[in-house]
C-alpha cells in the first residue's frame, strides 16, 4: 500500500485501510525526508561544499540534481534517441581495443576470437537492456532502483560493486592512453604523465552532469569511428584471417577457451548494467519499454562489436601472424606502441594518437559521473555531500591503480573484467523477477526509494546474489589467479562458465527467498 506524502503533511482523509503503524512510520518518513538538507545546513563543511557547488552551478552550468528522484513534471528528456548514440561514444573508443586481442593472446583464430566476443557482448548487452527500462518509468538512478529489490541497506552493496565496476573499466582506459601519449612523444614521456592528464580532463567534463553528457556522447563518436576505419585499414595487409588458432576447432581446452572469451565480453557489455538507468531517469514515464529496451540493445551491440572486432584484427596481427613491427611494438611499448606503429606515416601516426587520446573521454566521464551518484546513495551522510567531490575521489583513485596496473593491462583487462559478469547477472536477474513477478500488480511506491521502513528488507536480493557469486561464479570462473573445479573440466586454462551459473542459481534463490520476504514483512 502506498502512503502519500500529502495525507500525512495536510491531514486529509487517509485511505480506509491506513493503520495505526503505517501512519506512524509516514511520520517518520517525514522526519527524515529532509534529513540531507539539515546536514547540509548543519555541518560546516558541507554548508560550505554545497554553497560552492550552487555557484559552480550558476556559473557555469554543473549539475546539482545528485540522485534524488525526478518527479514526472521536472523532467527534461533530450531525444530519445540518445538513448541509442550515447552508447556509441562509450563503446567506440580505444580501451575497448584490448578486449579484442585477448583472443588471439589465447591461442584463437581470428574468426573464432570474433565469433566468440559477439555471443557475449550480445548477452551482455540484453542485460544493461533489462535494467535501463527503470530508468523513464521509476525517474531514479540504476542503484536507487535497485532499492525496490536489496532495500535500503542492501543497495549500499550494489553501489560499492558498482564503483568498483566503473574504477576496473576506466583503470583499462587510463592505461591506454598513457601508452598512446608516450607513443605520440617517442616514448620520452612516462605512461604515468599521460593517466594523470586523462584523469584530470575526464573529471572536469564528468561534473557538469546529464545534460552536458548527452549531448558530449551524440556526437564524440564520431571521428573516432573513421579514425579506427583508418586504422584497420592500414593494419589489414598484415591480418591473416585463414591462420588456425593453437587449439584448434574442437575439444574441451578450446571449448574452455572460447567461452572464457564470452564470459569477458559478456561482462563488458553487461558492465552497464548498474548504471544505464543514470541516463534515463529523465525520459517520461511514457516512454514504452520496449524501445528503450532495443535502442539501448543495439546502441551496445552495433559499436561494441565494431570496436573489440577491430582489436581481435590487431592481436591476429601482432601475436597470431606475428608481423615483426607489430609484434616488437606491442610486446615492448603495449596497445598504444602498437597503433603508432600501424598507423604511417609517421606525423600522422602522431596527429592520429593525439585524437585518439580524447576518445575515451565518453566512457570516461559517464563512469566517473556515475560513481559519484553511487557514493551518495550509500546513506544520507554520503548524500549529503556534493557529486563532484566523490567524482574527484574516484578519478583519484583509478589515476593511482592505473599508474600501479600500467605494466600488466592484459591481465587487468583479464582478470578483472571477466570477474565482474558474476555480479552483474545477479543484479540484473534480481531487478528483473523484481520488476516482472513481484511488482506486476503492486507496482513501486515512488516515495520510498529514500525510506527504509517502506523498501524490503533486501534479505532475499543479497541471499540471491551472494549465492550466485559463490556457489555459480566461484566454482565456474576461469582466471589466471584461480581456475574453479567446474571450470578446470576443461582442461588446459579452464573454461568460464560462472556467468551461467550464477543466473541459474540467483533466479532459483530470489523467487524463494522473495515470497517468503512478502510473506513475513510484508514489503
């Protein structure tokens, strides 16, 4: 049942089946609905952040909405096919290069290291599909969403998952690009110059917020869509696509093999799961779920596919075909030696690298704008203060692992980005049985997101989860680190199967532990 907020404020009529209790906890509801406001004016610093952040906003336009919910009145959606461009400029960049040339760096032909990164990044992309359709129809943030389903305390979880999702992707995008800066300076200047630099412009873009963000994501794509054109173009002579891969075509060691493929594709495409809804929550309600559901879909599918199909190009090319130029550059300078070497001649080698350079700035700024948002929805204290800092934090900390990572990006981009398709298959199975079983009729009472008493328990959503993790993702994960005795089957490397596993096993734990929540809460 649903309590509204002007009953209990005006003291109107109530429906007939309000009781005692739920008056009371309205009450409370009120009390700390402005609870952030009264820290705000009560502590100093905060008195004095939110103050500097307001003329920040005056001046030159920064966003102060933070994560609070947008009524239906205040919304301002730009087109709605932004929806479908936005994804272009976070997936055609060159960190997403490297996911590519894992293929061939284990041992697969080209047509099967292509093969195998379209099924995940296909998978992937149906799952930050579900999860953005809350987006128009709540006017709330992904991890606020989620609320509805983990409750007030359990969505703390998601948000630090969350972060950590969007501080393993932008580590990646770091990296490449202080390869490409030292690169472009004939390797006089340290990769660590370049992280700094990327880091401090993608921080200063990230902060002016949703509006600015859209209209960046539009059109960023763009130049470095004909700039990755030209760079397989002049690669191509040395791809040699009828090259066999070392395990063949068949067996359990290349089966293991192709699937670990899938599982990182398919946890990059699904890496945006936790956050698509960030850039929704301004479209109507009205809004049909299926198109955002299919723009949102081939928004990943098309520009994803493009690029990681580019970089397995690349890695046949320097490791499957071994061309010496090729192979001598990426095995001493990385990706960014690489490109300088593909591209000739050698000023426009420079030019090339230098535009590249900025290209990550669309998936730079969206994480980084989303991480702030995730900090202030772990508690009013953290509401309390303004998106920029947490952003200036988090890109502080990616800057600092990145620098740390710089040497061993195949294995970051390995071992850590294939670990994150464990969670987000939970997160985006629990909020979809959530959305479609048990709020089909009920629906959501949009004055709760922020309330504890009102959300569930989130007992039966981190059940579901934890679950999924450990007794799917930890037993069929394969990484260089750990090789899960399901995934050891394989043989050889091992072969990820967790992903699966953990959907199976949240979806089977969520519907049984959910019912039993309802029952006994009520909520």
């Amino acid at each position: 049942m649903s309590i509204e907020k002007r009953d209990l404020e005006s003291g109107s009529p109530t429906p007939e089946n309000t009781t005692q209790s739920d008056i009371e906890a309205g009450r409370t509801i009120l009390l700390k609905a402005d609870r952030v406001h009264e820290l705000q004016a009560r502590v100093a610093v905060l008195r004095y952040l939110n103050g500097f952040e307001s003329w920040l906003d005056r001046r030159l336009g920064v966003e102060t909405q933070g994560v609070d919910r947008i009524p239906e009145e205040e919304k301002q959606p730009p087109s709605v096919w932004n929806i479908f461009l936005m994804w272009w400029s976070l997936n055609i960049h060159v960190g997403v290069l490297p996911l590519g040339l894992l293929g061939p760096e284990f041992g697969l032909s080209l047509k099967q290291s292509i093969a195998a990164s379209i099924i995940g990044i296909i998978l992937g992309a149906l799952m930050t599909s579900t999860t953005g359709t809350l987006g128009p129809k709540l006017g709330m943030r992904q991890i606020a969403t989620s609320r509805y389903s983990f409750g007030f305390w359990g969505a703390k979880l998601c948000s630090v998952l969350n972060i950590v999702v969007g501080g393993g992707f932008a580590v990646v995008n770091y990296v490449v690009v202080g390869q490409i800066l030292s690169a472009v300076s004939g390797y006089t200047m340290s990769i660590t110059v370049g992280i700094v630099i990327i880091a401090v412009i993608s921080y200063v873009v990230s902060i002016f917020g949703f509006r600015l963000i859209h209209t960046f994501e539009k059109y960023s794509w763009i130049y470095t869509f004909i700039l990755l054109c030209v760079l397989i173009g002049q690669a191509a002579p040395h791809v040699q696509t009828s090259l066999p891969g070392e395990d063949g075509s068949s067996g359990l060691v290349f089966s293991g093999t192709f699937l670990t493929i899938v599982a990182i594709n398919f946890s990059n495409a699904s890496g945006w799961c936790s956050i698509a809804a960030d850039y929704y929550c301004n479209f109507p309600a009205s809004t049909p779920a299926w198109k955002t559901f299919f723009l949102t879909f081939w928004g990943i599918v098309i520009p994803t596919t493009f690029s990681v199909t580019i970089g397995c190009c690349l890695g046949n090319a320097a490791t499957t075909a071994a061309y010496p130029p090729y192979a001598d550059a990426y095995t001493n300078h990385g990706l960014g030696g690489l490109i300088g070497e593909i591209y000739h001649p050698d000023a426009w080698s420079k030019f090339c690298l230098v535009l590249l350079t900025f290209s990550v700035l669309g998936n730079n700024i969206a994480i980084n704008y989303s991480s702030g948002l995730s900090m202030q929805l772990m508690g009013h204290y953290f509401h309390a203060v303004p998106r920029f800092i947490w952003s200036m934090a988090f890109a502080v900390v990616v800057a600092v692992l990145a620098i740390a990572g710089q040497q061993n990006l195949s294995n970051v981009v390995n071992n850590f980005v294939s670990l994150l398709g464990y969670w987000t298959v939970s997160f985006t199975m629990v909020l979809m049985l959530e959305d479609r079983i048990f709020r089909r009729k009920d629906g959501y009472n949009l004055e709760a997101w922020d309330q504890p008493h009102l959300l569930p328990s989130g007992v039966a959503a981190v059940t579901a989860l934890l679950a999924g993790y450990l007794a799917g993702g930890v037993p069929g994960m394969s990484q260089t680190w750990y090789v899960g005795p399901i995934a050891a089957k394989f043989g050889g490397d091992g072969g990820d199967v967790g992903i699966y596993m953990s959907a199976a096993i949240t979806v089977v734990v969520y519907i049984v532990g959910r019912y039993i929540e309802k029952r006994y809460t009520g909520r």
